[in-house]
C-alpha cells in the first residue's frame, strides 16, 4: 500500500506515489533553478509541464489510474535533465548569462579567524590560509608591519558577501551552474552545523 | 576529439533552423515539432525545445495562438510571423551556401 498525492499538471489532474510526487517535485525545481536567469523562464516551465502531463496521459489507461516512479523516471528521460538541456543549447545562449570570469579579492567571512582578510587571500590565490596567516603572524612579530597591512587590507577589501561575490573570490564564471554549486554546498554546511 | 560532442556541436546550429522551416510549412503545436525533429534525429533531450521556442518568440520571430482542443486544455500553437519568414529567408541562404562549401571540400 501507498499513499498517492492528487496534483495539477498542465490543466490535467493526477494522482501521483508520494515518493514519484517527492522525485518530480526535485526535477521542476532544478528545472527552475536552471533557466531562473532567461527571459519568460516561467513560461518555459508552463510548456514543459504541459508536455509532461501529455507524457503522463499516454501512460495512463483503464488498468493504471496512478502515476509511479517509474513514469516520472520516463517523462524525466524523454524531457532531459538540465544538464542534458544545456549539454545541447547554443553556446551563444548560455554565456549569455555568465558574467565574464571576474575574479577579485574579497575577505572571506565564512572561513574567517579575526577579519577574513588572510582567508579571502587564501581563496583568490588557492593556497591554504594558514600559510598567510603565518607570513602575517611573522610580520606582525617583526616591527609590527603585519598589523599594519592587516588592517590597510581590512579596510580596502570588501566582504564577499552574495553567493555571485563568493565565486569571484575563488576565479570561477558567474553562471547558474556556479551558483547552483554553491548554494548546494552552503545548505549542505548549514545541515552540518544543525546535526552538531 | 569526442565523436558525440562534435556531433552535439553540429545538430546545436540547425536546431533553430530545423524548428522555423517545421514551422514556415504550417502553425503547429510544440508536440507535433517535437515529433518531426525526433523523427529526423536532430534532437536528443525534448526539453531543449521549450527555452529555444520561447526566445525565438521573444525575439519576434514567432508569434502563437491559444486552440481549443478535444482531447483538454487549449494548446499553443506557433507560427512564423513575417520578420520569422525573411529571416529564415536569411538561414536559407546560409545553409545552401554551407552545403555547397562542405560539398566543394569534400569533392577534392
């Protein structure tokens, strides 16, 4: 036995496995997530719907009245996943909606000890931020020249503080795909931190 | 060189083009485009489809009108407007003068 969930697709009623509903739910909104930077994205998703519950309906027949994970597995196959999508869509399309690979020093506040300052450092060149930490630290020792920069630096950077400003501290394109990544691994950190 | 992508960078380009010459014969609705390009193989994934109609309608090229159907929900159905013909006109050229460049090459 299981529990169905009754939707609305395209204009079309159904009744749906949950854990199909739960499946389908995930790839509309990647789907979502995917053409979020286009032009009338919300009408691409009505048309895509659309076409999903005509997929549904040729499925469905006097013996089969539920749609189940295997017809959601299906529509998902014949549609194509957003990767699949963009795997064939115009070059020219989808840099369209990638800034240039801007790559900038930020402070980091994520990965911060005092001010983020040698964290940010340690992104925008990709090296481990113990290593500036310590030339700081040595510097510091040193006539206090450390302490100096630190806080010339503290000013002059900004803080990365948007998801879009944190992929530039590291060099990456601004892209959906980039900030996908990103927000996925942030709420992964987020789970983390809330199991502790 | 991945023969599969050489091949998705070469059905990329006339995929536009294969969907304003379905559309310059008759005003369709998306599953029946769907059906010709499956059936000439020049798409893969259909969701490739939706984004492309949309930004070609954006752009001016098509236009679509809402039809009853019998079968449920009024479906959408495409078709060029006059900008649409002149530049498929255009792509006509293009491909034509494409063919015969491929040709000449291939024939030495």
């Amino acid at each position: 036995m299981k529990i169905t969930v009754s939707i609305n697709l395209g204009g079309y009623s159904f009744n749906i496995d949950e854990d199909a509903y739960a499946e389908l739910k995930r790839y509309l909104k990647n789907l979502e997530i995917h053409f979020a930077g286009e032009e009338s994205s919300s009408e691409i998703l009505l048309d895509i719907e659309a076409r999903m519950s005509e997929l549904f309906r040729a499925r469905l027949n006097s013996y089969k009245h539920v749609i189940t994970m295997e017809d959601v597995r299906n529509a998902i196959s014949i549609l194509g996943t957003p990767e699949d999508i963009s795997d064939s869509e115009t070059t020219s399309a989808r840099d369209k909606f990638s800034s240039p690979g801007y790559h900038r020093m930020y402070r980091d506040p994520d990965h911060r000890v005092i001010g983020g300052v040698c964290a940010g450092m340690g992104a925008y060149w990709n090296i481990e931020p113990w290593i500036v930490r310590i030339i700081f630290f040595v510097l510091a020792m040193m006539g206090g020249l450390g302490v100096v920069v630190y806080l010339i630096l503290y000013i002059v950077l900004p803080e990365a503080k948007t998801t879009a400003q944190k992929i530039e501290m590291k060099g990456h394109p601004v892209n959906i795909h980039n900030i996908k990544e990103s927000v996925k691994k942030e709420f992964e950190n987020v789970r983390k931190n809330m199991k502790l | 060189m991945d023969l599969e992508n050489t091949k998705a960078q070469m059905r990329k380009g006339i995929l536009e083009y294969c969907i304003l010459s379905i559309l310059s014969r008759n005003s369709c609705y998306a599953s029946d485009i769907i059906k010709e390009l499956k059936d000439a193989r020049v798409i893969v994934v259909e969701g490739t489809l939706y984004p492309l109609l949309t930004r070609q309608k954006n752009a001016g090229l098509l236009s679509y009108r809402w039809e009853e159907s019998l079968q449920g929900p009024p479906r959408k159905y495409y078709e060029l407007t006059p900008e649409g013909r002149e530049y498929l006109k255009d792509l006509d050229n293009s491909w034509n003068e494409l063919v015969e460049s491929v040709n000449l090459i291939r024939a030495k």
